[in-house]
C-alpha cells in the first residue's frame, strides 16, 4: 500500500510543478479559489464525469485531466475518490483549480482493466468540457498505475483536437513494464517504410 501511495504521490507533484510552471499569472494575482465542483454527471459513453473549476476571473483556459488507476472490476462505476487526494488529504482538484486551472476525471465506462475505455472516455471528457466551457487552451492529461498507460496511450494516438502534455507514473514490476510494452505496440501506428 505504501508503494500506491508514493506512486500517487509522485504523479500529483509532477502534475503540480509541471502546472506551476505555467501558472505564472495565476501566482502573480495570488492564488486562486476553488469554485465548488459542478454535480458528477455522466458522459455519452456512461462514463462518470466531474468538473472543477476556479473562480471565474481565475481560470487561465487550460484544462488538467486525471486518469485514474485500476478500480476493481466488481465495484459500483463511480469516480475513485480515494485517488483525488494526496496522503495528507489535500484535494488535487483544490490544488489545480488553486493554480488556474480547471480540472476533470472521468470514471472510465468499465472498471477493471480499462485501457481502451479509458482512452476513449478522457477523449470524451475534453469534448465535454469543451461543449460546457469552450475549448481549453491547452490540455494537460496526467496518471497513475492504470492512468498512466490511458495516458501514453492517448498521447500515443494523437486523437485529441489539442496537443496534450502527459505525465505517467506506471507499475515497476516486470510483469506490468511487458504488458505496458504490448499495449504501446499495439497502439502505436504503424512504422513508414
């Protein structure tokens, strides 16, 4: 369990220095508020979503995305709470939204080992935002464990409509670096001859 912590940990402190780095507005007023999350309310594809948002004349434009980890295949579909927040409590959505940016996860349609879904719902999910808040100026896409390979395999694809900036933190047994190894094969294009 230790393991899952410092993994969690790592991600959201290079989400957040990543983010700091171009916050630099949002610091020089200070840092902003958190507006309350908007209800969770649920994509074309089934998948959970939420949205935070910081204070409106806050918000830099930019959206940061979390994928999640594996949540067992026999829970009910909903959103891992217990991944939104950092060892000490600390709300990662608060802190984003604290930096300027809006955040947003999704549950993925299916639990379990959901790569493919995971891939398809975060695709979802900026077409969400976008529809409700217009389109982000940039999108920032980061994860952990399960969310880290939806991550590489997003950025891999090259689907979104906005270059996403990714960070991954993945499993670091052996078993879990052949399997990320075949799902990149099996996502990335194909070489030109």
């Amino acid at each position: 369990m230790e393991r899952l912590e410092i993994r969690g940990w790592t991600a959201c402190a290079a989400m957040a220095t990543g983010l700091l780095l171009g916050a630099l507005p949002a610091r020089a007023q200070g840092l902003c508020a958190q507006r309350n999350c908007a209800p969770d309310a649920t994509q074309p594809s089934g998948a959970i979503y939420r949205i935070c948002r910081p204070e409106p004349g806050c918000w830099n434009g930019d959206l940061a995305i979390w994928a999640h980890g594996y949540a067992t295949f026999n829970e009910p579909l909903a959103i891992p709470e217990d991944q939104l927040r950092l060892p000490d409590g600390t709300s990662i959505p608060a802190v984003i939204n604290a930096l300027g940016y809006a955040f947003a996860t999704t549950s993925y349609r299916t639990n379990g080992l959901a790569i493919k879904d995971g891939v398809d719902d975060v695709r979802e999910l900026v077409d969400v935002f976008s529809g409700a808040h217009g389109t982000p100026g940039h999108t920032y896409l980061v994860g952990a464990s399960e969310g880290g390979i939806v991550t590489a395999a997003v950025l891999i694809s090259k689907a979104q409509a906005t270059t996403p900036a990714g960070v991954e933190t993945l499993l670091p047994d052996a078993a879990s670096r052949a399997q990320y190894r075949d799902v990149m094969r099996a996502l990335a294009p194909p070489a030109s001859p």
